[in-house]
C-alpha cells in the first residue's frame, strides 16, 4: 500500500508523461464505482454507482432496465474514466504536495490508567474515540490523506491494523522497541473483536447451551473485555515513551460524551433505564 507522499510522486511522474492516454479503460469497466473508491474519489464513486438507476425510471421491466443501465454506466465509465482520472490525480498532487509519511507524529497522549479505565465506563467506545484522536494526529503532522471519523468509527476494524503499523514504524524511527507494541495491539485487536462476536451471538447460544455453560461464557466475554483495555492501556504507554512529553492531564469534550454514552447504554442493557419511547 502506498504513502501518500509516495502516491503524489507516482501521480507526478504519470502526469509528466506525454504517452497518448487509453481510449478505453478496462478496469473501470469491470469494477465500475468501484474503480475510484481505490483513489479516494467518493464523489464519481457516488456518481457511478447511482446511475444505473436511471434506469428505473424508464417505462418497461425494471429488472431489465436496471441491467441495461449498470451495463450502460460501466460502458461509459470505461470511455470516461481515462479522462476523469486525470483530473482526480491533479487534484491529489494539489491536496496533498506538502504529504510527508516519515514527518514525526505525536501521538494522542492520556495516562494508561485512565485509558484503561475510561475504556470499561464507555463499554468500549473509548477505544473508537482513541483510534479517531490518533489518526487526528496522523492528519495533523504528517498532511497525509488520512480520514480519521470514517477511518475510526465506521471502518475501525479495518483500519486499526494500518494504525498500529503507523505507530510501530513511528517508534522504529524513533530508536524505540516495537516488538511489545505490536503484540500488545494484536493481543487487544483478538480479544476484542472476541469479544464483540460473543456479545452479538450470546442469545442464540443461550438456546442450546446449560445454564452453567451461559455464566462461564458471560463472564469470559466480559473477562476479554477487560484485558483488551488492558492490552491498549499498554499500547498507550508504549506511546507515551515514544512521545516523550508531559502526559496530558485536562479532561476532553470527547471523552466526556463517549464515557458518558456508554454508561447510559450500560444502564440501559441491565434495564436501570428503559428503552427509547417507553
């Protein structure tokens, strides 16, 4: 996968060429909206992905409407896309000319304990709230092309991985150790995610196991909760070493929102509070 500096070299040296462009692109055609999903470009995405619909509004079958339409748009997005790419990747090189992957980032800063524990009153969303905070920083130091609500609350599990790897290649940089940082975040990534499918799938299992076999299984959910905060509490002091400042003490706007969120859905899941429109 590329850096963004290294997309913005790629894209220079593309349009530098003089080489005469296709007249056809055969991977927008395949792949359709798609195509331009791999560069970052949500809005001919948005558009190619809704013109099939057109269709749908043409007097006939729709079904076969609907199909002419998609074949119609990929057809057109394969004459189109030579052209549009073009401007998408001058675009690019304009955003992002001043990119610098390798720049020194500091990371969010916040105790270990406090992650920790802010981590068990939110019931988990402060792990999205520290994820979003940390690709903020990415975007902040280094001018990549990073998106850190989209990346951190919506795609989190796809994007905590390359987060990590940010931060381990951060830490190299920087002398550090960055053996126990990327065991810990591994360590975190399989107890949560554990937990979250135990938590979805406990009511269906609850049908064909015992009693007893229900209890054991909520407590060890709940114990692999409580180490996977334990697991990021240690990312954090790895992080914290490698930041190599004053670790932050005022209290922040998010973090009061989230902790308090999760303990109104906590409430609500052990029925203190009733459900919404009771």
């Amino acid at each position: 996968m590329l850096t963004t500096s290294e997309r913005v070299a790629l894209y220079k040296k593309e349009l530098a060429e003089n080489g005469k462009q296709p007249v056809f692109d055969v991977y927008a055609f395949v792949f359709n909206s798609f195509y331009y999903l791999y560069y970052d470009s949500f809005r001919w995405f948005l558009l190619f992905a809704l013109l099939p619909l057109i269709g749908m509004f043409i007097p006939g079958n729709p079904a076969f409407n609907f199909l002419s339409g998609m074949l119609a748009a990929r057809v057109v997005n394969g004459f189109a896309a030579p052209h549009i790419m073009r401007r998408v990747k001058k675009k690019y090189v304009e955003n992002f000319a001043e990119a610098d992957s390798e720049a020194r980032i500091e990371y969010f800063s916040v105790s270990s304990l406090r992650l920790a524990v802010l981590s068990v009153l939110s019931l988990g969303l402060y792990f999205f709230y520290w994820s979003y905070k940390n690709w903020a920083a990415v975007k902040k130091y280094t001018k990549d092309d990073v998106w850190p609500i989209l990346w951190s609350w919506f795609l989190w599990l796809f994007f905590i991985i390359p987060l990590f790897v940010r931060m381990k290649n951060s830490l190299r940089q920087n002398g550090c150790r960055t053996g126990k940082l990327m065991i810990c975040g591994g360590v975190f990534i399989a107890l949560y995610v554990t937990y979250r499918l135990g938590d979805v799938w406990i009511e269906q299992l609850a049908q064909v196991m015992s009693p007893a076999a229900v209890v054991f299984a909520v407590y060890f959910l709940f114990a692999c909760f409580l180490l996977a905060a334990v697991m990021l509490a240690l990312v954090q002091k790895e992080i914290n070493v490698y930041n190599g400042i004053k670790v932050r003490k005022n209290i922040l706007s998010g973090e009061v929102i989230v902790t308090l969120l999760g303990l109104y859905l906590f409430l609500r899941m052990i029925g203190v509070l009733p459900p919404v429109g009771v």
